[in-house]
C-alpha cells in the first residue's frame, strides 16, 4: 500500500479517499506521512493567492 500511497500523493485525490484507503484511523497520519510541498507548488499557490489581491 506504500507504494499506492505514495502514487496517490497528488491534487487530484482527495487526501480523505487515500486516508480511507490505506485504513488510517485520523487524517494527520495519512498528511504527515504522504503529504509534501514541493517548493514549485508552493511558488505557485502564492502567485495565484496573489492575483487574487492584485
């Protein structure tokens, strides 16, 4: 399921859908484990929250 887990990491799942998945009884298992920011992610969701104040 690791391997399922880490495919699944991506915006198009939902994170609670991989929670249910991999049987995880809390979310914050599932985040802190198979969740990353990449640093183009990240510049890209402050570039958009910036447009929107612009």
């Amino acid at each position: 399921m690791v391997w399922y887990a880490g495919r699944e990491a991506r915006p198009d799942v939902h994170p609670r859908v991989t929670m249910q998945i991999l049987r995880h009884s809390q979310i914050a298992v599932t985040m802190n484990i198979y969740s990353e920011a990449s640093a183009e992610a990240t510049e890209t969701a402050l570039k958009r929250l910036g447009e929107q104040f612009i």
